[in-house]
C-alpha cells in the first residue's frame, strides 16, 4: 500500500491543476510542481533530482490540461489563433534554451528561480495601477515579438509550467480583455509542454536516481495520473472564469500566484 499516498496525492493534483488552468490559462504547473515535490520522496530516488523530476513531469501534465482548456475556451470565441500562430515558431526555440538551462541549475536553485518569478508575476495582478494598465492597442511585432515569446518559452520549459502568467500580462498590457487573455494563454501552453516535455526525456535519459517510471526527468505514472484527471476539471474550471467578472478574476489569479510562490520558498529553504 505504499502507492496509495503518493497516488491520492496524484489524482488530487491533478484536478486541481485541471480546474486552475481552466480558469486561468495556465496549464496548471503552479500547482502540480509544488504537489510532485511533496509526493516524489514517497516514490523513491535521489532527493537531489526532485526538482527536475517535478518540472519535467510538469511540463508533460501540461500538454493534456492546455488542450482541454484551449477547445472549451474555443468553443466560447476566447481563443486568439492568430497569435498563437505568430508566437509559435519562437515559444518553440525559447523552449530549448529553457531545458537545457534547467539541467544545468540545481534542485534549490530551480525552486527559488519558480518562487521568485511568481512572486513578481503575482503584483501585476494584485496591484490596481498594474492590473489596469494597456500599453499599446496591438500585440508586439518584429524582434519585441522574438523577445517576448521566446523569453516566454525560456522561462516556462525552466519552471515547467504551462507560460499563461506571461502570456495574459502580455495581452491584458495589450488591450485585449482579460478572459481572450486567459483562452489563448490555454494554447500557449501547449506550445510550450510539448517540446519541453521531449527536451526533458532527452537531456535526462541517462541520469542515475530516477524515480521508478521515469522516462529522462519525465516520470510517467505520476504524469498520466495527474493528467487523465485534470481531463475532467478543465472545462469546470472555463466555466467559472467567464462566470467571474474581469477585475474579480485578477484578483484571484494574484492572490493564487502568491500562496504558490509561499509554498515554494519554504520548499527550497526547508522552513
């Protein structure tokens, strides 16, 4: 019975990160990377290859969750393809330089990078002046675009998460209304998981102290079962994003950002 534990904490994991990237657009990795890093002890392997393991498997969630949300999105006209189209060639290359960077940091390293980046993400929603503010009334072109959208791919293969906080900073500073944000944002990270979820498998293929299922850093029990339940939520959680007014909904994105990256510093220094 000791896979029971680690499996329950699985199944949890995963419809929460269901529900999350349906409301917000984000894949779920906020939450299913911080959950891997609790239940992996109970899977055995080298502590040290946690993190990567949890990124990795992360990433590998993301593909499933993202579509899902992407065609409930769709079906209520929240998806911007257009964008999705000029921003993928450049996703993809950030996503590389991401992986490779991700096997190169350390295991508490890689925690407070995902912390920090959180914690800044999360003040753009939470603080008035930010969360109203549009910069331009068209999305970036030419080499802002390149930078962005590769920046974008970077920083998502690195933290394994699905790139919506970004993507929904962008497009809200944009001018587009914030639940267009969050639908397309759902598309981005399916971008990012697929090529980030290969990388890993790669970089990580002859690593010593995986856990028992892992392909490279992928570990694919915990995967499959994180993702065949975020199925389910996905749609749930579409639902109740356009149930939420605009202003309501980045509120609870911020506050969300915040309790994750919490969870996450007292992760990497133990307290």
């Amino acid at each position: 019975m000791d896979w029971l534990l680690p499996a329950v904490g699985m199944i949890g994991a995963g419809l929460l990160a269901g529900f999350a990237g349906g409301v917000f657009g984000i894949g779920g990795g906020f939450i299913v990377v911080p959950a891997l890093l609790i239940m992996l002890p109970l899977l055995g392997g080298d502590h040290s290859q946690y993190a990567h393991i949890a990124v990795a498997t992360s990433a590998a969630t993301i593909i499933v969750t993202s579509i899902r949300s992407t065609l409930s999105h769709h079906k209520r006209g929240s998806v911007d393809f257009e964008v999705l189209k000029s921003w993928a060639p450049w996703i993809v290359l950030g996503d590389g330089v991401g992986v490779v960077l991700a096997s190169h940091v350390d295991g508490t390293a890689l925690k407070m990078i995902f912390a920090t980046g959180v914690l800044a993400m999360s003040m753009v929603f939470l603080i008035p002046h930010l969360s109203k503010l549009v910069l331009s009334d068209h999305m970036p072109g030419g080499a802002l675009r390149v930078g962005i959208s590769g920046g974008l791919g970077a920083f998502s293969a690195l933290l394994g998460i699905g790139g919506g906080t970004i993507a929904i900073m962008v497009m809200t500073m944009c001018g587009r209304p914030i639940h267009k944000a969050v639908g397309t944002a759902s598309g981005i990270g399916t971008l990012i998981a697929v090529p980030a979820t290969i990388g890993f498998m790669i970089v990580g293929f002859h690593e010593h102290g995986l856990p028992w299922g892992s392909v490279g850093f992928v570990n694919v029990p915990a995967a499959a079962a994180i993702a065949s339940m975020s199925i389910l939520t996905a749609p749930l959680g579409v639902a109740a994003a356009h149930s939420l007014p605009p202003s309501v909904l980045k509120r609870v994105f911020g506050v969300y950002l915040v309790v994750i990256a919490v969870v996450m510093f007292r992760s990497a220094l133990k307290v």
